[in-house]
C-alpha cells in the first residue's frame, strides 16, 4: 500500500512540474510578448484596441452627413468633401478654404459645449452641429 501512495505521489509532482518547465526559460523563441507585456499580432504591431479620436463628416454636394456629431473631447474632426460643388467650413469665426476636394481638420477640447457650423458658400442652406460630452 506505502508503494502506491508513493508512486500516485510522484505522479502528482511530475503532472505539476510540466506546466512550470513550459513557462520557464531565457528569451528568445516565444516572440508574442514585447518587453512591456503587450501582445503583439503577427505583423509585430499591438493588437489591443485603440479608441477612435476622429470623426468624419462627409461634404457632399449640398450636405453635411452625418448632419449633427456627438464626440468625446479631444476628438478630431475631419470634414472630407465627396462632392463636386465647392463648399467651405464656417466655424466660430473662421472659414476654412473653398475648395471640390480634400479635407479640413479641427480638434475639439471643449467639454460640454456644442458647435454649429455652415457652409461659407451656401451658408444656412448647408449647416451642420458638433456636441462635445
């Protein structure tokens, strides 16, 4: 009976000491961790998500889509013409350049606060609104 309980007892070592054995070791093989812990995807790039800091809004020939954004301060907006009529941004003052093509960009920090905008070329026939939480 000693026999058994000593054999069944050597087995248990054993089973628990492979596991160990797999995590051990110095560097080199494993390559899926970086030396900050981050996982790595196949390409070497991090795979954890990143949370989107922009916004595009689409300027198309005579609309702003989506018309009204709701964004996280610190976001970037990026209005995008898709069109081929000219528009331009109006926005607290300033206006972006007229042009059919290209993009025009602004980040927005104001928490709380929202921001109405127009088309510098058809002005209140082409507007758009920006909510900041």
């Amino acid at each position: 009976m000693r026999r058994i309980v000593g054999a069944g007892l050597a087995i248990v070592v054993i089973v628990a000491a492979v596991p160990l054995a797999a995590c051990g070791g110095g560097g080199g093989g494993g390559g899926d961790v970086d030396i900050s812990g981050s996982i790595k995807n196949q390409e070497g790039g991090p795979t954890a998500a990143v949370e989107k800091v922009e916004q595009t809004i689409d300027v198309s020939d005579n609309a702003f889509a989506p018309e009204t954004v709701t964004i996280k301060a610190g976001t970037k907006v990026i209005w995008k013409w898709t069109g081929t009529n000219p528009h331009s941004i109006q926005l607290s003052g300033t206006t972006s350049p007229e042009q059919t093509s290209g993009t025009y960009e602004r980040t927005f920090d104001q928490r709380g606060s929202s921001f109405n905008y127009q088309c510098g070329v058809h002005k209140a026939a082409m507007t758009g609104k920006i909510v900041i939480e």
